[in-house]
C-alpha cells in the first residue's frame, strides 16, 4: 500500500489568538486527516510526529515491541547497571554530576561501552525509551 502524502498546515476554526492548532491533512485533497481529537496540535512537528506514529506499518511495530522486549529482560537481568543509570539520571537533574551534562542516549552509550556491554540486541536510545 503506497504511503499517503500529507501536510501539516494551520487551522484557522481550531486556532485562537497567540494559540496556533495544526491539523494533517490530505495532500491532493486537503481533507482533514487527523485533528487531534478535535483540538488541533500546538505545533506542527507534534502533528507530523502523531501522524508517524499512528501510521506505522506493522513491521515497524513489530520491531518496536522487539525492542521493548529485548529491553526489559536485559534491564532484569543487568539491575546493577540500570541501578547505576539510576543513580546517575539523579545525579545530573540534581546538578551536581556536571553542569553541561545531559542524562540522554548518547551518555548511556558511552556508559554501556564502559561497562562492556557492546553487542546488545537494541540500542542505547531504546533503553533510554523502553529501561529508563
């Protein structure tokens, strides 16, 4: 099945003054695809991510709960490592691990590496996602 072509524009019935709502729609036809519920999305990449994410093919979500399952038997079974992440996640919101530090995929990669965990089934954003 060909992929629909689609484009975020602005609402002017769902939008207010200051408060732009964007809906997704068709774009040959301009009908309204996806409105959020009637509310309109406050910005249009929040439009464009919803509409990725509804019409995922079912490989595409396959792989997702693949993924996610990978994850939590791993974090089970590695609970001193996700302790540690823990400990470090509230160390870095506290501000006390480094002022320019951020708690994100590309810290946990590096940590994963430290701890010698290099040929996992998923990736370092998937645990953030899925074990954190």
């Amino acid at each position: 099945m060909p992929e629909k072509k689609v484009r975020v524009v602005k609402s002017s019935e769902l939008s207010k003054p200051y408060e732009p709502r964007y809906v997704v729609v068709d774009f040959n036809t301009g009908a309204i695809l996806d409105d959020a519920q009637g509310y309109g999305y406050k910005t249009p990449q929040k439009a464009h991510a919803a509409w990725g994410y509804k019409n995922r093919t079912p490989a595409q979500k396959a792989a997702q709960e693949s993924a996610k399952k990978a994850v939590h038997k791993w974090a089970k079974e590695h609970r001193d490592f996700m302790n540690d992440m823990e400990d470090l996640a509230f160390r870095i919101a506290k501000g006390s691990y480094g002022p320019d530090d951020k708690f994100d995929a590309k810290l946990i990669a590096e940590c994963l590496k430290e701890w010698g965990f290099t040929d996992l089934p998923f990736t370092a954003a998937e645990l953030l996602k899925y074990g954190m």
